[in-house]
C-alpha cells in the first residue's frame, strides 16, 4: 500500500478531528467509538493510533476545536450589529435560548454538549484540561457580547450569565418533548434580556 504525503496525512488528521468534534458533541464522548469517528472521516480504524497516542488526546484536540468553530458566530453577533451591544447581546441570548439551538446538540456550544460527559467521575485528564482551558478563552470572547453597554462585561458577569445560558440549555435538551422545556428556555431569555 503506498505511503500517503505530509499534506494527505495533514489532511486525513483534519477529516478526523472534524468528525470527532461532531460526533462527540451530538452523542456524548462514551457514545463514539474510535471505529466511528474514522468511519465518519472516511478512513480505517487502523490508521488512527498513526494520528493520536489515544482516543482520550483526540476527545481533548476535537473539543478545543468544537470551541474555537463557534468563535466566528460570537463575533458575528457584534459584527451584525455594529456599536449596538445591547443589540448584539439580545440577538445572541435569543439565538442561543432558540428551540433549534436546543435541537441542534452537534451544530450547537459545546459547552452544553459536553460538559455532562466531563463532569462524570473519571476526570479525563487532557480531556478535561482542554475543556476548561477553552471554557476560559470562551469567557474572553464573550466578555465584550454579554455586555449590554459601552465597555466589556466583568469577568464575574459573563461567568454568571454564560452559567444560566448553559445550564438552561442543558436543562432544556433533558426535559425535550415536555412543555417545561420551552419554558426553562423562556425563563432564561427573561431573566437575561431586559425588554
């Protein structure tokens, strides 16, 4: 069989980091295995360990990627709108409280998608460092969105916002098909948005 380039071997490592992030934010990191994510990137089981020491240094680089995906749809909201922060912090908290964001696990945050996994007994060492590392870039990012007025939101108000919103989210997805679950969504809109 013949030996692939650096550039095809580049590219095959991006196919599967693409898919894992995808897989594990829709079924939960225990609900994909190895064999599946390379599947879904189109490769063979065998090539995998050729690319990652484990399936545990894959969940940790896929998960900074399912963080670093939605960066540009953060900034997109103060782009849209402009000097308007309010307008862009509304825009973002309606967005984000959406029934298609509740419905859209694998599109969606990814703190929301994977922080049940982490919070389980085994801590996942690099897992779970890549995880709060990226939630504390996200804080960052967020910082200057979840603020409503002229300067950035404290370090302090996003945690406490961006708590509610994930919380909520989470709590949404689990309670799907029953009325409360729109009504935790509104909830958090309401206690969030001052209109």
């Amino acid at each position: 069989m013949p030996r692939v380039s650096r550039k095809q071997a580049d590219q095959h490592r991006k196919d599967v980091v693409d898919a894992a992030s995808r897989l594990f934010l829709e079924r939960g990191i225990d609900g994909v295995s190895v064999p599946d994510v390379m599947a879904e990137a189109g490769l063979t089981h065998g090539g995998f360990y050729g690319h990652f020491s484990s399936k545990d240094a894959l969940v940790a680089e896929a998960c900074v990627k399912a963080f670093e995906d939605r960066r540009a749809t953060y900034e997109g909201y103060i782009e849209r709108n402009g000097t308007d922060r309010k307008a862009a912090r509304t825009e973002f908290i309606k967005r984000y409280t959406s029934k298609n964001h509740r419905d859209g696990i694998g599109a969606g945050c990814p703190a929301a998608a994977m922080c049940g996994d982490l919070a389980r007994d085994n801590p996942r060492g690099s897992v779970r460092a890549a995880f709060a590392t990226a939630m504390g870039t996200l804080v960052e990012r967020l910082s200057p969105l979840l603020s409503g007025k002229k300067k950035a939101a404290t370090r302090e108000e996003t945690l406490a916002q961006l708590s509610m919103l994930v919380g909520g989210l989470m709590l949404a997805r689990s309670t799907k098909g029953h009325p409360i679950s729109e009504e935790i969504l509104q909830s958090v809109r309401s206690a969030l948005i001052d209109e």
